[in-house]
C-alpha cells in the first residue's frame, strides 16, 4: 500500500482547525450569548482564529519535531482547560472567568462547592481538539527533511495571523466603537475578540493594577488624607439628619443633560414632571449641577457617587480596580442599618458590576434576571423604563427598610430609539437623528419618572423615602455640535462644550416643604457627603473629596475627568481659560492656580485607587 504522504505542517494545521471548531462549537453550546445579527455571529466564529494562529504558530521555532509536537499538544490542551473552565463557570455565575474573581475570597466557597455540581458527562467534548491532535501527532509521521524552518515562510504566516487579528479588531469596533478603552462588558469582549484574547487582555488589565498597588505601602495616606482634612467642609446643622432613617432612593436618569429641563423643542415641553418638581416645595432642584465621569459612564458615575473620588482617566474602574477596598456610601449606609441594593434591568456583568459591586459593599443587585420582560416591554438596550419603574416598586416592597437602591434606567440611552407607541413628542428637525431622537426618549423618560413617583405613592413607601435623582452622563457628545446649535441657537464653543455637561440633580423629600432651585456650582462627588448628611450620617472620618452642597463650607469648583474645570469665574477647556459671564477666552494665567489644584485633587484621586490605599485604612482589612 502506499503510504500517504502528509504535508510538512499537517500536525499545525489540523491543531489550528481542530481548537478553533472546538471552541466555536463550545460558544454555541455552552455561553447563552446574545447574537443580533449575521456580522456579529461571523465575528463570533472568526474570533478564536488569530489566537490560535499566534499561539499554535510559534511551533514553527522549535527544531524538532517531539518538541513541536509536545508544544502543540500541550496548546490544545490549555485550550481546552480554558474553555471548559469557563463553561463550568458560567453554568453558575452566567458570567466568564475574570481573574479577580479567582482571588476574591468571598468568591471562594461559592466556587468550590459549585464546580463539581456543575460539570457535566459530556464536557469531556471540550476536548475534542487534543483527541484529535493526539491522534495526528501519533498517526502522520514526522516530515522528512526535518526542520529548519525557513524564515521567510514564517514571517509571511505571521503576517497572515495579525491581518486575521486586525480584520477581527475592525470589525468588532465597527460593531461596538471603543471596545477595548472602554471594555464595557465580559460578554462583549468574548463576543467580539475570543475567550483568549480576552484572557490575555484580563491579564494585561489586572496585573497593570496589580503592580501599581504592589508599590504602595500606605505612606502616602497622609498627604492625601491631609489635603482631604483641609477641604472638609462642616455641615450645616439644620440641614444634617433631616431625612434621618428614611430609605434613600437613587435615581440615575440616564444620558439626561441640563439644557433640556424647563426647556421646549418646536413648542413641546421636554421634561414636564421634571420641570413640575423643579418648583416642588419638597424638592431641591440643582440647576448648576456637573457630571464628572469619564469614559466609565454610567459605570463611573455609579464610582463618583459611591465613593466620592474620580473614576479612572481612561478605561473603567469599575473593571480595572474591583479588587480595592472602597468606604462607599453603600457600605457606610449597610453600618447604619440600611438594607442595600442596586436595581437594573441589564446582565450583571455588564461594566463588572456583579463583581464591583461586593467591592462596594451592595448587599443586593437586582439585574435583568429580577425582571420580566413582557412582549413590548423592551427596546433599544432592553426593558423600557416604565415596566422597568413598576417593576422595581414592586420589589422594593419586598425590601427590609431602611433600604438604599439606586433605579439605573436604560431607555433614554444612545440611539435613542424608541417604539412608535412611546413617542410622546415628534422628533426634532435638525442634521442629527441621535439629537432629533434624543428629545423623544428623555419625554418618555420623564414620563416613566411621573409613573415612578405615583407608584412609590401607592406603596405606602414613598412618605418615608427620599428620592435622588441625578443625570448620569452626557447623551449628546460633541460630534453633534452644529445640531445642538441650531437647538440652542448659537454657535457652540469649548466653553458651551463644558456647560453642556451639566446634568440635572434632585433631592425630593416628601414632606419637608422648603425645597427650592439651588445655583451652588456643584457636581457628582459631591452627591455622597451630601445625602449622608442628609440622613444624619457623619462623613468626617472619610476620604472623599466631594462635599456637602448644603455646608455654607462647600467651595464652588468642578473639576473634569479630563482635566477641564469650572469656577464661579472661569471654565477651563482645552488650554484656554474662559470668562464665565462673557464665554470669551481671557488671560489664561487666571486659570493657572485652578489648573494646579485639579491636578493636585486629580492625582491624589488616582493615588488613592491605583495604590487601593483605603486597604490601610479599613479597620477589618487589618
Ligand atoms: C448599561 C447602562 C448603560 O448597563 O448602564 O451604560 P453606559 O453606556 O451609559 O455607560
Ligand atoms: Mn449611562
């Protein structure tokens, strides 16, 4: 008979196609992964290839054949180890494996006890690869004229191993733009760049925040915990502990500016329940309010208010730094007795929260599978706000009091598409469909809020509530610039770009009768010392550095994640200094002592979450 004789690097490519069909095969059968169309489910099946060329490719180094063997079968193997680990995982956590989720103890026990449940006869298919690589290594004999790899082949495999992997990149930012510098969700990332690019990427992540907190010793507490000391601001004691023992419900509207709060579109009022509350006898309307996330967004936001400290400058932190130690607001309000909670209709793992959120010390978070989703119930990015509001009341019925929830809504959320059914008002006329839409989705969302207040009337809880509720992010950027200046009729400059970041803030404490409009230039840090105070909580001990909106103390002063900053004088932005009255550049040394101070708050900030120095802090840590 004659022998077959197999290509030089038969073992090579069979491997390579063998773990890429495996772990295709593994993604459809095990991840229960939302596919909206044919691009993403081609993303999908292309993903595990540019991985398993580099990582199968480097064989083509190694002289002799044993070794290469032994290496390609020990990839498989890895490989294999890799997704069946993730399958087991995600049978329990619905969620894939982040490396500080390993290293969190609290993870442990639910880990162990749930791995051997939850392995199943047939997983031994996660294996299919190094099967049949085992029996091609044993079967092909090894190609004559041995080994010298020319490197000229070489080079050109890897140049086909980096096109497939900038193809797979191209594709998965035109899908989903600032995938990686945003990196908002586990399941996204698997999705768009593979389970072991993700890993790879998780790595990169968790050990740049690893090394920067090895290199701290908790030295550096005291000039920060000085500069915080000195920026404290005293309550004022009329106002501390007016909502003292009631429950705290946040409200995080989502995408919700300013400008449009008492404000028209074509002769529709935008926001009228809001509008209506902003002359409420029992709330305070904050009308010169700043968000000051960065590209976190919600994520950030949800940091800025726990913690009172900024967020990351680039990326999350919610993802890079869910291992710290934080004094959030939830845990101080969990010491006080409040049951605590996060409620939203989104996957868990969606910015980490499922993990940052036992970080923050949040005793509960009701995520989507808390939900029903009834035919009609969803659009855009998922449950509508009103089922979204009904829903949550109900469960919040079921919550011991006094309860702290933050309700993080969805439906006024970039593309701002909406059912025709809830569009209240028309879209608006200019160059922008997301503007034009923008207006649509904020009047449902407003009218979700009403539904929501009158729900939370007829549960009985709302008397003894407060509710705060705050914009959490832009929703307009500046790529709609000349839009926006038709709206606002001007045209629009840096310094309209940094008033466009108001957002609008309340306080609504039913009862209190002395609410009013506050033009106290202020921001999101500064929402945790200003509701702890409210309910009778001290936060002098804490290493925030927002403050207290109410404290005749509070310094009128807004610093940026990116650096730009407001006065009661002058907006900084883009290396100009500008007049506030006038919106004309001036002199930029007016800036100067500002500039120096947000740096200084900026970097203490950073200091802070890259050293995880609260760990010294924290009495239970040590
Ligand atoms: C996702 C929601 C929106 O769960 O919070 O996030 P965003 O894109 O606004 O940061
Ligand atoms: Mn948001």
């Amino acid at each position: 008979m004659k022998r077959v004789t197999w290509p030089k690097h038969s073992v090579l490519v069979i491997a390579i196609i063998a773990t890429w069909l495996t772990t295709y095969i593994g993604y459809i059968t095990s991840f229960n992964m939302k596919i909206d169309n044919m691009m993403q489910e081609f993303i999908l099946f292309m993903n595990p290839l540019s991985f398993l060329l580099f990582i199968y490719g480097l064989a083509l180094f190694m002289k002799s054949t044993k070794r290469r063997n032994i290496y390609i079968f020990s990839v498989s193997l890895i490989t294999s180890i890799i997704m069946f680990s993730n399958a087991v995982f995600y049978r329990f956590f619905s969620d894939f494996i982040t490396l500080p989720v390993l290293f969190q103890t609290s993870n442990f026990g639910d880990l162990s006890s749930s791995i051997g449940a939850n392995i199943r006869p047939w997983d031994i298919l996660f294996f299919t690869d190094v099967i049949i690589i085992a029996l091609a290594i044993k079967f092909i004999p090894a190609a004559e004229s041995s080994v010298s790899q020319r490197s000229i082949g070489r080079k050109l495999y890897f140049v086909v191993a980096a096109t497939v992997l900038m193809v797979n990149l191209g594709l998965s930012e035109a899908q989903r733009p600032q995938l990686l510098t945003r990196s908002f969700d586990r399941e996204l990332l698997v999705k768009n760049i593979g389970t072991y690019n993700y890993h790879i990427y998780d790595l990169f992540i968790q050990s740049k925040t690893h090394a920067q907190r090895a290199l701290a010793d908790g030295s550096e507490l005291t000039e920060v915990a000085n500069y915080i000391n000195a920026n404290y601001a005293e309550p004022d004691p009329k106002m501390f502990g007016v909502a003292e023992g009631r429950n705290v419900i946040f409200v995080s509207l989502e995408s919700l500016q300013n400008f449009v709060i008492n404000n028209e579109m074509n002769g529709h009022e935008i926001t009228p329940f809001l509008n209506e509350l902003t002359n409420d006898p029992d709330t305070f309307y904050f009308d010169n309010f700043y968000h000051q996330t960065g590209l976190g967004k919600t994520s950030d936001s949800e940091f800025i208010m726990e913690n009172s400290l900024y967020g990351r400058n680039g990326g999350a932190v919610f993802f890079t730094n869910s291992g710290n130690t934080f004094n959030s607001m939830s845990e101080r309000l969990g010491e006080n007795g409040y049951f605590t909670s996060v409620m939203h209709a989104n996957n868990k793992s969606f910015w980490n929260r499922d993990i940052m959120y036992q970080a923050l010390g949040i005793e509960k978070f009701y995520d989507v599978e808390s939900y029903e989703i009834g035919e009609g119930q969803a659009v855009n990015w998922g449950m509508k706000d009103i089922p979204f509001f009904e829903q949550s009341v109900e469960l919040m019925k079921t919550m011991p009091q006094p309860f702290s929830t933050r309700m993080i809504t969805l439906t006024n959320h970039h593309p701002f598409d909406l059912d025709e059914e809830d569009m209240i008002i028309p879209p608006y006329d200019s160059n922008s469909k997301t503007l034009n839409k923008y207006f649509q989705t904020v009047r449902y969302m407003d009218e979700a809020v009403k539904i929501f207040f009158e729900d939370l009337k007829n549960s009985g809880l709302y008397d003894n509530s407060i509710i705060v509720m705050y914009g959490d992010h832009y929703g307009i950027s500046e790529n709609h610039n000349k839009a926006m200046g038709m709206y606002l009729d001007k045209e629009i400059t840096p310094f309209d770009n940094v008033e466009l970041q108001k957002v609008p803030m309340f306080i609504h404490i039913p009862g209190y009768g002395k609410g009013k409009t506050i033009d106290e230039l202020s921001g999101q840090l500064d929402i945790r010392p200003t509701v702890l105070h409210l309910l009778g909580i001290s936060t002098k001990e804490d290493m925030q550095m927002g403050a207290d909106i109410f404290s005749p103390d509070h310094e009128p002063f807004v610093i940026f994640r990116d650096g730009r900053l407001v006065t009661e004088d002058y907006i900084y932005a883009h290396e100009a200094c500008y007049d506030i009255e006038t919106g004309e550049a001036t002199d930029s040394q007016a800036c100067e002592p500002y500039i120096d101070r947000a740096t200084t708050e900026l970097g203490y900030s950073d200091l802070i979450i890259n050293g995880d120095l609260l760990r010294f802090t924290d009495k239970e840590e040590e």
